[in-house]
C-alpha cells in the first residue's frame, strides 16, 4: 500500500515536472473595467493555460482533449488537444508529416479530400509558431472545411483545430481563431 501511494506521488511529481498537459476545464473570469469576463484555465505541468473561448460556444472535455460546440451552428466544433511529440528533420518534412496524419485522422467516409493549404502558422499562442492546415472534404455529401494548426510544445504536439460545414466554416472559423489570441501560458 505504502509503494503504492509513493509510486503514485512519484508519477505525478514526474508528470508536473513533464509538463502533462490536463484539459480539464477550470472555469473562471478576470475583469476589464469593472466586466465580468469568462474565462477558462487548464494544467501544463505546474504552470496554468487561461483562454477566453466564443461567447456561448458549449465547453465539454477534459484530460488530453477539451471541446467547444457553437450554438448558433450544427456539425461544427473546435478541439484542443494533447498529442505525442514527433521530430522532424526540416520545416518541409513537418509541414508534410503534419498534413499526412491529418489526413489519416479524416473520417473514414470523406471523400473528395483536398489540401486547401499547408503551411507554417501565422497565428503564434504564447511565442509558439508552428503548423497550418486547412482541409476540404465531403461526408455524407455535405461538404465541410476544417483548419487545424498544429503547435509544437516540448515533447508533445498540442493540436487545435475547427471543423464546420462549408457554409458555415469562415464565420465560425473567423470567430474561434479570434479566441485564440486570448490564449495564455501554453
């Protein structure tokens, strides 16, 4: 019993000292001229992630992966995810492996997959750079968009990313990208 709970004081001082990330959302706020502001704190580690996500997008998760559904939109969602690291040898190799697991990671049914773009990011959260995606596919015939920007983080990927129907992709995506500014401490 007493090896148990060392080995298990042990495992997390190793996975804090790590920087594991925990998706578990905290809720809270902070105040900008006397407003109320939602907020959401997550773990890395010892260290806290805050971000603001869109005002009434619905929050569910936790762990490794942590979801937002729009209300005002059907079969669309945003995921922030947790992800084992992989190295690679130059900005093209990345930029490819990335595109190739994301494309892996498709439904099984989408059909008519195109590579929109691929390509190093030009949103940087918390002075990290890293991968843009944004693909185009049909499921069940309806055509959908989905960006997903991978950053690396240590000896893990955190990978978000938005998925929406066509129609509904560059509002939606506009509003959640805009979010991401909000992110701190990644």
């Amino acid at each position: 019993m007493v090896q148990s709970i060392i080995f298990a004081i042990g495992f997390a001082l190793l996975a804090s000292a790590r920087g594991d990330f925990d998706f578990t959302p905290i809720a809270s706020f902070y105040e900008v001229e006397g407003i109320r502001v939602p907020n959401l704190h997550f773990q890395n580690g010892a260290k806290v992630i805050s971000y603001s996500p869109p005002s009434g997008w619905r929050t569910s998760g936790g762990g490794k992966k942590v979801e937002w559904i729009p209300q005002e939109a059907v079969q669309a969602g945003a995921v922030i995810e947790a992800r084992p690291g992989r190295d690679f040898a130059d900005e093209a190799a990345k930029i490819k492996g990335l595109r190739e697991q994301a494309l892996e990671e498709l439904p099984r049914q989408a059909m008519q997959v195109e590579t929109i773009e691929a390509k190093p990011s030009e949103l940087v959260i918390s002075g990290r750079g890293g991968v843009e995606l944004l693909l185009s596919y049909t499921l069940f015939a309806q055509q959908f968009r989905s960006m997903i920007l991978w950053i690396p983080h240590d000896r893990e990927w955190v990978r978000i990313s938005f998925t929406a129907r066509a129609s509904d992709f560059a509002v939606l995506e506009k509003v959640f990208r805009r979010s991401l500014y909000s992110m701190e401490g990644l």
